[in-house]
C-alpha cells in the first residue's frame, strides 16, 4: 500500500476518494488546487539509489510511478537562472482578470503542459519488435487521462484539432527524451496563479532520468501569442517504488470548488 498527502480543499478530486488517502498519512494543508502537495516532504519514502537504469536495447527506462516534474502553484517558481517570463499586455490582462474558482484543474478538466497535478503518474514504454513506437504518460489525476508520445519518427501532422494535451512527438538524444508538441487547445492554465497561453503554444520538454530516484525535466515554452519571448523551466519528479495508480474520480462529490473566492493563486 502506497503512502499518500492529501491535499486539504480536494478541488482536484472527489471526497470519497481522498478519504482512502486520508487513512495513510496525517494532511497536509496546500492550496485548493492542491498547489505544492505532491513536493511536500512528507512524500518521501526509500528511494533507490544508484544509476538510472536501461532496458535491454541500452534506452533509459523511464518506467514507474512518479510525483512532480512540472509547475502547480506558480510555473515561475521553475525559472532557469537569467530567465523570465514576459506577458504580453493582453495575456497579462487576462492572468489578472482569472478567479481561483475558474481554473479548469479545479474543475477536473486536464492540466495541459507543462502543468503537472499533485498526484502520481506513471510513465509506461511500449517497444514493438524491438522498437519504440510510443511511451504514455498515465495520469492518476482529474479524469485519469493520458499523454501518448509517438517515438516513430512521425511528423506532426497539419489538420491538428486542438486539445488539452496537444499532439506530441518524441527522440531521444543521448540519454535525454525530447518531446516536441504543438496543437495545444488554449483552455488550460499553466499553473494555480493562472498564467495564461494561446492555440500558438508549442513546448519542447526534456526528461533525463539522472539517477535511479529522479526525473528531470526541463521545458521550453514557445508562445507568441502570449509572450514576448519563449521561457525555460526545470523541474524534478520523484519515483515511488511499489506505487499503484489508484482509482480517483476527480468529478465525484466535488463540492469544495464552489466555495472557493478570489484572485487565482489566493
């Protein structure tokens, strides 16, 4: 049985399956929306050390449960040294004028990207007569959805539909998995303090598991439409060895989102 946090609002989810959590580990106080909780120190378990380990073609295996690995409260917070972040003057309009009840992850809809939600996701690798031709990304929060990657080589295709998770496409370089996607839809924030971005989106994510415990990530964000200038981020996952997903519907008894008042990030 894995250990868990719970995040104090449950606007993220449903009542009913927080509680299951709630019989492992005391509470831990965050932000509705469950900003911060899955870095809290009280996650941390026996972690493995030692080297990343690889599949038998000699690919990084990226495989297991993690937590982490992207912005939940402020995507700012990532900022490599001598970066920043430039609003446009309408995306910097439309950042202020956002309330903390009409951010989309608080009302179980899908956390885009970069954003990550407090809770585990699994990464699952799928070679095909001994070549990759996709890896998934298995979210155990909202609506239990799903990133697919295609890793064979395909291009992104030019009548893209707009979507939550966009349409991505992967390689690797060296050690480190390159994952470029585009076909963004614009209705997701990057984070609780509502950071903003446009169907112009397009991010460039780097994973480079450097030790058997960690999984960096480091993302570039590209978009126009809302900033002056593209910006780079880094954040780190942690691995939870002998973690399940569990089953969480985020839609079920969710009545803390309508108490919440205020300017995004309060």
């Amino acid at each position: 049985m894995r250990r868990f946090v719970v995040t104090t609002a449950a606007v993220a989810g449903g009542a009913l399956a927080l509680a299951a959590h709630a019989q492992q580990v005391p509470a831990v106080s965050t932000s509705p929306a469950g900003s911060g909780g899955a870095n809290n120190a009280a996650l941390a378990g026996a972690l493995p050390e030692g080297p990343a380990p690889r599949l038998p073609d000699g690919t990084p295996d990226f495989s297991g449960v993690w937590v982490g690995g992207g912005p939940v409260g402020d995507i700012s917070d990532g900022l490599l040294p001598g970066e920043e972040i430039v609003l446009l003057p309408a995306a910097e309009a439309l950042m202020k004028s956002r309330l903390a009840a009409d951010d989309p992850e608080a009302r179980c809809l899908p956390t885009g990207v970069p954003r990550t939600a407090p809770y585990p996701w699994r990464v699952v690798q799928t070679p095909a007569y001994g070549k990759p031709t996709h890896l998934f990304f298995l979210f155990e929060g909202n609506i239990h959805s799903y990133r697919q990657i295609f890793m064979d080589g395909r291009e992104h295709p030019d009548d893209l539909e707009a979507t939550w998770y966009g349409h991505s496409v992967g390689h690797w370089e060296g050690d480190t998995l390159v994952i470029e996607t585009v076909g963004f839809n614009d209705l997701f924030w990057f984070d609780f303090v509502g950071h903003p971005h446009t169907t112009e989106l397009r991010t460039v994510e780097r994973y480079t598991r450097t030790n058997a415990g960690t999984l960096e990530n480091v993302t570039t964000v590209y978009d126009p439409g809302a900033y002056a200038k593209p910006f780079t981020i880094k954040f780190n996952a942690t691995l939870r060895p002998g973690w399940e997903l569990m089953e969480y519907i985020c839609n079920e008894n969710n009545q803390d989102v309508e108490h919440i008042r205020g300017p995004a990030g309060l």
